[in-house]
C-alpha cells in the first residue's frame, strides 16, 4: 500500500509552499510538510479514535486521533480534512479550524515526520464505518481515559497524538456539532 505517487506538500517554518515530493521520499529525508489532523468528540466529551492499519508505511496498528494526511497540492486543508474523514471513517459533518502546530520524530521504518499540521475539530453523534485498508479498530475515550491510558501506555499511542494531548489537550476536546 506504499504508494509514491502521492505528493507532499514542502513548507518553510511560515508554512509557504516550498515544493512538492513524493510522500514516502519525504517521510525517508524528514522533510518538513503540510499535514491535517481531525478531532472529533461526541456530545459525552469523548474522542474518536482510530486504530492505524497495520499496511500503513508507518505507525501501523498504534492508536491516535480521529484522522489525519497529506493535502494535496492545491487542495485547501479544511477540503483535504473533510475528504480524508469521509474516507478514513466515513464520517461527514462540518469541521472547525483549531490552530497550526509544528513536530519532529521518527516514526521508524526509517521514516521522519516533520509536520506542519493544520489541526480541525469536529462533534459527531453517529456510528463510524471505518475502511479497514485505513483502520483496524475505533473506540470512543473520554479525556481523563485517554489521558490514563496514554500515560500508561504511551507506546501504543502515534507521537502526533501524544504531541496534540501534551500541548493542546483543551482544544482538541472542545466541539461543534455535526447533523
């Protein structure tokens, strides 16, 4: 399911387009990217996790937020976030614009994340119906479990989301509702 055909969009630390590579190249060189990351919670206070694919090119079968990916090159990010919760969890409603944050890792397998993400929240009270070429499993945490078992077990957890729990814990959790 490697597939280099799909572009990443290149950034300076302002987020101006810089470029444009093949995703797994960039992951390889740890180039800094354009990336989106979707929260969504419930009208209870809990939060939509996905359980990655063990196929995926890398952080296969760790536990983290509702979704997340790669716009593409002339694709806005609210767009490319709607579109990849539809595709990832067949979830649609509407989406709220958080805040822009910066990370670097490694996320092993030889690959280095080095995100600018655009990170957007969203409140949904439906069933998901997750692709399981995308994810493996789903559950619904409240904050005080997520929090525990991140502390826990932080390894079962992808570093971005540990990342968004450590630095933006209150928005990440707040809502807007979905029809």
């Amino acid at each position: 399911m490697i597939d280099d055909l799909e572009t990443v969009i290149l950034v300076d630390d302002e987020d101006r387009q810089v470029g444009a590579l093949g995703k797994i190249e960039a992951h390889r060189l740890g180039l800094r990217h354009r990336a989106i990351s979707v929260c969504v919670t419930n009208e209870r206070g809990e939060m939509l996790l996905q359980r990655r694919a063990l196929c995926k090119y890398h952080s296969g079968g760790l536990w983290t937020n509702t979704c997340c990916t790669h716009p593409r090159v002339g694709e806005d990010v609210a767009d490319a976030a709607a579109r990849r919760l539809n595709e990832e969890l067949g979830v649609a409603c509407d989406l709220r614009f958080l805040r822009v944050t910066h990370y670097r890792a490694d996320v092993g397998g030889g690959f280095v994340e080095d995100e600018v993400v655009h990170i957007f929240h969203a409140r949904f009270d439906g069933e998901p119906r997750p692709d399981p070429a995308e994810v493996m499993d789903y559950a619904w945490l409240s904050r005080a479990e997520l929090e525990t078992d991140v502390a826990m077990r932080p390894q079962a957890y992808t570093y971005w989301f540990r990342h968004y729990l450590e630095h933006h814990p209150d928005e990440i959790f707040q809502g807007v509702a979905c029809p």
